[in-house]
C-alpha cells in the first residue's frame, strides 16, 4: 500500500490511511463490489458496468491498485483485474484491529 510518510504517525496508523482513503469513494467502493462478484473483469466490462467514463474507471483502479485491494493482469491489449486476496487479509486485520479498538473503548465510555 503506498503510504506516505509521517514521522508522528506509526506504520500501521499510516496503513491503515492509506486504505480508508482508496475505499472514501463511491465510485471505488462500487469497483470493489463488482469485482467480488467474479474472479476477472476487463477495464472495458467495468465501464459498461459503471455510469463513468473508460478515463474515470481507470482512475480508481490506479487509486486501488496503489492501495493494494485490487491487481491487474495485461492480457495482450487488455488488462484484466481482480480482487488481491493478500490486500484483503490485510484490510481485515488492519480494519478489524481498529474495530476491536473502538468497540472496547465504546464499551467503557463513561459519556
């Protein structure tokens, strides 16, 4: 995942930024959700999918690729995407770590 570099922030803090950020838009949400649906999709299949531009899916396949949800595959003049499982293990453990955090502390709120 691409993160950017801020001394006052740990790694996992960092990381876990980085992935809430390529998730903060619907457009990707909705890729995401295309994509578990079937193993592979073509570029081409998702525009046909989604009410964006060829331009604008590419873009928020580049911002989830960067993120590492998502992988692509050149199959001659196409490219070919699927979900990353390895992204998505570590998704689940950075989210759900976070979750269990917050649910803890919710828990013992004194508010």
């Amino acid at each position: 995942m691409a993160i950017h570099k801020h001394q006052e922030f740990d790694a996992e803090a960092q990381e876990l930024a980085a992935l809430a950020k390529a998730l903060a838009h619907p457009a990707r949400v909705a890729i995401v959700r295309l994509l578990a649906r079937r193993q592979a999709w073509v570029c081409g299949d998702l525009v046909l999918a989604l009410p964006l531009s060829q331009s604008t899916v590419s873009q928020h396949l580049k911002e989830l690729k960067a993120a590492g949800l998502v992988q692509g595959e050149v199959d001659g003049p196409r490219v070919c995407y699927c979900l990353s499982p390895t992204g998505w293990a570590r998704a689940r453990q950075l989210l759900g770590g976070l979750l269990a955090e917050l649910l803890a502390t919710a828990a013992s709120c004194g508010c």
